[in-house]
C-alpha cells in the first residue's frame, strides 16, 4: 500500500463525511497528476466476508444520468478490496456532495467500457498510465440509483 495515497484517501474522507459533504467532493489531485477540481464520490459497500459497511472516497464522472467509477488501486496487480465487495453485493451507497443514496453497481464490458474508459482518462488522464503498470484489465464501474439502500 502506497502510504502517502492512503492517508490522502483517509483524510479526504474524513474531511468528506466530517462536513457532510460541504468540502470533499471537488478534490485538488495535482499531487498525483490529475486536476485541481476532480469529482468524488464516496462508495460505501458491503464487506463480502465480513459483512461490515466500508467507505472509500472516489474519482467518478457523470454519464447519462448514471455514476462511473474505476477500480484503478494505482495500476497494482490486484483487484481493490471495495470492488470485489460490490461484484459480491452489487447494493451499494453513494455520497456525491451533500446528497446521499442507494445505487446498484454493474461492471462495463465491451464497447460500453471502452466508451466510458476514455471519458474517465479524459477526466483523470492518470488513469491511462495506471493500466500500465498492470496487467489486470482495470475494471469500469457503472452506479445507478436504486432503491432501499444497505
């Protein structure tokens, strides 16, 4: 784990949930090659093994009413923990600023995630060079707004 990532994650979601979503949700990402002004979200999921809610702040772009998310973990060789809790539970809870609401996740395939991929690089061109750095197929995440949450 990059620890410098993880305590920016940690003190954004601190900063995130603390104003109820006041600050946050605009995030300043040139430290790590993105734009001064990026949107997040935070995803809450479910724990696959330990059923206990976890919350992750999160770059997301907004495409035709829906939610789109990447499961970068910087170009690591893995998966991230929170997608394979939403692969598991595709329930999910989302905070986009003020607003909090349940969603349902689905993974993108073929032309759509080729189609959404592009819209996220353009949004956060660090993205291209994490799918580098890895072998994995970066996953794209599509989030809808669903009904009763978690």
């Amino acid at each position: 784990v990059d620890l410098g990532r993880f305590m920016h994650a940690q003190m954004h979601l601190r900063a995130y949930r603390e104003s109820g979503g006041r600050e946050g949700h605009l995030f300043d990402a040139r430290f790590a090659g993105g734009g001064a002004a990026v949107p997040t979200l935070l995803l809450t999921t479910r724990g696959r093994r330990t059923g206990r809610q976890h919350t992750m702040p999160l770059i997301y772009g907004a495409v035709h009413g829906a939610y789109v998310i990447i499961g970068s973990k910087g170009g690591a060789p893995t998966q991230p923990a929170w997608y394979h809790n939403l692969v598991a539970e595709p329930r999910v809870e989302l905070q986009i600023g003020t607003e909090i609401f349940p969603a349902r996740a689905r993974v993108a395939a073929g032309e759509e995630r080729a189609r959404l991929w592009q819209h996220m690089v353009a949004l956060y061109p660090p993205f291209a060079e994490y799918q580098g750095k890895t072998t994995r197929e970066i996953p794209v995440v599509v989030l809808e707004r669903a009904g009763p949450s978690l």
